[in-house]
C-alpha cells in the first residue's frame, strides 16, 4: 500500500508536540494551547521548506496547518483523487478510504456497500486473526479486542528479544518506547548521522529533513501498522 506521505504526516504529529491525528479520519490539526519547544519551531520551518511552503510571518500553528494540508493533497494527487470543490476533511476521509480499499483488496475482503468505519473494522479483524495464526496464538473463544491485545503482546516481546532488550519489571509502553528508540537509533547510524547526545526524537527529525524516503520506509514501532490500528480501532468500538 502506498502509504508512505500519510506516515509522514503521522510522524508529523507524533515529534511535535500539539495538534491531533488519528489514522482513521486525517483532519486539519486543531493545535491544542500548549508550549512550543524552540526545536519543534525550527523543525515545521524546515518541513515546510522542504514542500515548498513559504514560512515568513506565520506561526507554528499555521505552519503545521499548511504541511499537513501539503501532505495529504500530496497523496491524494498519487492516488488520482480530484481535490478540486472538496475541503481538506473530505479530501483526507477519501485518501483513507482509498487506502483501506487497497488493503481490504489484499486480504481478500469484499468493499462493496461497505463504508469505511465497517471496511476498517473487517480489515482490522482480518489482520488481527491472520497475525494471531502467524504467531501461533490460539484464537478459540477470544473477543477481537483481547485477541489484538495479545497480538500487540507478542509482537512486543519477540521484538524485544531481537533487540536484546530487558524486558523484566518494565510495563509493555516502557518495551514498546525502548524498541522504537533503537530502530530509530540504528537508522540514524545506517544514514551516517552523528548520534552523539542526540535523543531519538532529535534524529527522527532530523531523518525526516535530511532522508524522508528512508523514513517513510521505517516501520517505527509501535506508531505505524498494527499497532496504530489497536488504539483507534478500540475507540470506534466504544464510541458505537
């Protein structure tokens, strides 16, 4: 799936610190009243120059605006998505939509009459019990809800073992921010970037102005794939 300008967009969100996103329903970022670090400030300069934006004169606020509103008319143009008489909400709902289709195509799921919040929830189903089956969970008498939650489990922890990360007395956010970290730190190495007292975060962004295809193609754990999907796809159930 070609997702690569939307996880950018979601990496986005994740290094700065205001501003929402979720994976099911991109919208223009609502920035929340919260202090903005000097470093964040520095960073959507640079993002936005690297798309073209011209920065003089705005605030942080709007200039994340414009980046995210950059991105996602940057995909839908990928996917052949007319943006023209359409608001940057709709123009965010039919690239997810598209995205999902895509997905839903390849694990053999059906699309017809279905719109996105029951596609979302059959391909979430879908993946889930596929990677239940690939990580020899048995899958007998489990909601969906506790079946992802062991999934999620899992995955974290057999990570954590190739990672030769120390998983007693630490809670599964605690392991799943230790592996992220050296993913990050590993990718920055491989680029040749100098890590020296530089924290993780510091060189996603740098990653992000300096390599964004190689970013795009770093599956950040736990903030991309399965795991994004988990916590959304919970809250779409609590809210029905």
């Amino acid at each position: 799936m070609k997702k690569m300008t939307l996880l950018m967009l979601a990496l986005l969100v994740a290094l700065t610190s205001f501003g929402s996103l979720t994976s099911a329903a991109p919208s223009p970022a609502t920035p929340e009243k919260r202090e903005i670090s000097q470093d964040d400030k520095q960073f959507l300069i640079e993002m936005a120059k690297s798309l073209g934006i011209k920065t003089e004169g705005k605030d942080p606020v709007a200039i994340k605006k414009e980046i995210h509103e950059a991105l996602i008319k940057k995909e839908a143009e990928k996917l052949g998505i007319k943006a023209e008489g359409k608001d940057i909400h709709q123009l965010a709902m039919e690239v997810h939509t598209a995205h999902l289709k895509e997905e839903a195509k390849s694990l053999g799921i059906s699309t017809e009459g279905k719109d996105a919040k029951a596609l979302m929830k059959e391909v979430f189903e879908a993946k889930i019990s596929k990677k239940a089956k690939e990580l020899g969970i048995d899958t007998k008498g489990k909601t969906m809800q506790q079946l992802g939650k062991e999934v999620q489990e899992k995955m974290t922890m057999e990570e954590a073992k190739k990672l030769s990360i120390k998983t007693e007395g630490k809670d599964l956010k605690q392991i799943a921010d230790e592996i992220r970290e050296i993913q990050i730190l590993n990718k920055a190495k491989e680029l040749g970037l100098d890590t020296e007292n530089k924290k993780p975060k510091e060189l996603l962004k740098e990653m992000m102005i300096k390599y964004p295809e190689e970013v795009k193609k770093l599956k950040l754990f736990p903030s991309h794939g399965e795991h994004f999907m988990f916590k959304k796809h919970y809250k779409l159930k609590k809210e029905d």
